[in-house]
C-alpha cells in the first residue's frame, strides 16, 4: 500500500491509515451531534465512506458555541474530472446547505504543473477552469462559493505563502513528503499554497473562523504540516473529515485520471460508460452456471462499489443488490446493464447543468 498525496497503490487499508496518519475514527457520538444540527444523515456518512477525521469534535464545539463555519476543499487539475472526485464534493454541497457555510475552492494548477513533467501550465490551467464546470454544475451556492486557480490568484495566495513557508524547514518538508536532492524547489514549496486558503478568510475578515476541509485521505499530509504552522501564525488549526477512495473499474487501486479505463468521466458520453462498464473487473463467477450455484463476490467488485458509493443512495435496496449478488441471483450482466442506465442517467443532468455553467463561470471565480 502506497498513500501519498500524489500516488495511491494497493490493497487500501483504512484502518491501517487511521494509525500511521494519526487521525481519529469517526464515532457514532460524533454522528448523532451532526445529525442534531442537520436533521439527517448524509448517506456519506452513514456508509462510512467519510470514515476519520482531524478536530471535527472540537469544530462542533465552536458551531454550537456560536462560532459559524467555513468549508474549504480543492482539486488538482490534471485532466477532466471522473466521478471519484465527486465524493467529497457531494458531500461538500451537502455541509453548505445544512450550515449555510461559505466554501473556498481551490484548483491547484501550480501543483499539477509541478509534479508531472508530461504537464504544462496551459493545460493544467485549462482542466481547472473544465473542473470549474462541474464543481458549479453540482448545485453550490452563487454568493457563498469562490473558486479560484492559484496561478490567477496568487496575489492573494502568495503573501500568505511565505508566511506559512519560513516556518516551515526542508526537513521537516522532506519527512513528510519523501522529497529528494532531485526534487524541483516548486514541489518543496507547494504545500504552503494549499494552506493558505485554510486561514485566507481569517486573514480577509479580521478574525479567526473555524475552517472544515473535506478531502480524500490521500491529501492529509498538506494539512498535517499546515496545522503544525497555523497556531504559530495565530490561526485556528482546520478540522478535517477524510473520505475513502472510490474503486477503479479494473481489479484492485483506486480511480484515476492517468488511467482513462479505470474511471468514468463527467464528461463520458453514453457509449463510453456502456463499454467501460462492460469491460469492467466484477466479483462474479467464471460461468453464469457457478454464478447461480455459488453467488458473487460485491466485497471485491467495483461494479457494486459504485452503487454503493454513488448510485443507490437507499440503504434498503443497497442491500438487496449485496444479498441478490451474494445469493447467486444477481447476475453480473444484470449488475452492469442497470448501473450504465443509472450512470448514463446521472451524467445526462450533469452534462445539462454543465452546460449552463459556462454562462455563469464568472461569477464563482477569483481573481487577484
């Protein structure tokens, strides 16, 4: 297993992860004080699939002690968005409705630029502003979302870079990101980029404001350094609720979108779903006779995994599907068949509201 910020490899064993980043389960007690606030549960929640987090108790205590909130979360642009993505930012949505919090979205086309040497800025630039498109299309709030690349806002993000960055030795930089002499100086730099929008609304209001970052595990180690800096610069460090990763359609690893097989895009028209779907690795038998005998295997099978990620949102009939799988009466034409109609589904609102987002793409974004 390999969990960096930029490589995710192997079996993924959470609970293993919870013990070497140091970060806390997520407890029913915990759960039951979000619910209080919001009324329900998000299924995110519920299934686990937000499974640990940084001071999310300690963020409740200021929410209840009068001290509003607000969400920061963020994608590295190095090409379209696939549906994996989406896990923190559905989330993500669902926090600012139930709190009414502001969100600040950052598009880090600096790291993508940074750290893949087949990227340039251009493009990198590009598949943040086509990111752009879906973060809008997914339904977050004009007036309380701000997204921004860090190219075109540095002059807001690098005055806080440096502050963050002289409090931060190479040491320390090389310790928790495996940096070596070969190492460009922009990589060992970056981190203080993504720290700043985790105190930039403190900084632009005068006063210290709790900050949550919902993010997919593999990005703790940014925030790991940031909440060591923050306090030393007079600033809350951020809460954290950690997401797992979304399955890749072949066996084993996580979606990615180096690997255009593995995943489907936001962009995928139905012909691409309907034979990445079909190609797809499952948990079935190697005939539909030993199928029926011996039921399938949804514990290993991304097919059922994307169901239960994203699209059965019903924990009655997620189970069903699991138990029909199990019992041999589910077959895995019958699995793939239904989850391309409700992908292709999904994607055609998507793409609409997509669409749309051209037209009002200026008014989330910012700029310095």
């Amino acid at each position: 297993m390999k969990v960096t910020p930029w490589e995710v490899e192997g079996k993924i064993d959470y609970d293993r992860l919870i013990k070497e980043f140091g970060t806390k389960p997520i407890t029913s007690k915990i759960l039951k004080r979000i619910e209080k606030h919001t009324g329900e549960l998000h299924y995110l929640l519920r299934r686990g699939i937000f499974f640990c987090h940084r001071d999310l108790d300690w963020l409740l205590d200021k929410y209840e002690n009068g001290e509003s909130f607000y969400l920061y979360t963020g994608r590295g642009p190095s090409g379209y968005t696939h549906l994996g993505h989406l896990i923190p930012w559905i989330l993500t949505k669902w926090l600012q409705d139930k709190f009414d919090a502001e969100l600040w979205f950052q598009l880090t086309d600096d790291e993508k630029f940074l750290f893949n040497q087949k990227l340039d800025i251009e493009d990198a630039k590009k598949y943040a502003y086509e990111n752009a498109l879906d973060i809008i299309a997914l339904g977050f709030k004009r007036g309380k979302t701000f997204i921004f690349t860090d190219t075109d806002y540095s002059g807001e993000l690098y005055p806080q870079a440096i502050k963050v960055a002289k409090k931060i030795t190479f040491s320390t930089a090389k310790a928790v990101f495996g940096f070596k002499n070969e190492s460009n100086i922009g990589q060992i730099f970056f981190t203080s980029m993504q720290s700043v929008p985790a105190f930039l609304p403190s900084v632009k209001k005068g006063k210290n404001i709790p900050c949550l970052i919902p993010l997919a595990i593999d990005q703790d180690p940014h925030f790991r350094v940031a909440r060591d800096v923050l306090p030393k610069l007079g600033f809350y460090k951020p809460a954290i609720i950690h997401s797992k990763f979304m399955p890749s359609l072949s066996e084993g690893g996580k979606m990615s979108a180096s690997d255009p097989q593995s995943c489907i895009f936001t962009t995928d028209t139905p012909g691409e779903v309907e034979r990445k779907i079909w190609n797809a690795f499952t948990g079935g038998r190697g005939s539909l006779k030993e199928q029926k005998e011996k039921g399938g295997n949804p514990d290993i099978c991304p097919i059922y995994q994307y169901y239960y990620f994203l699209f059965e949102q019903d924990d009655k009939k997620l189970k069903e599907i699991y138990n029909s799988c199990r019992s041999g009466n589910r077959t895995c034409g019958e699995c793939k068949r239904e989850l391309i109609d409700r992908i292709n589904s999904f994607l055609k609102k998507h793409q609409e509201r997509r669409e749309k987002a051209k037209k009002v793409l200026d008014k989330f974004i910012l700029k310095s």
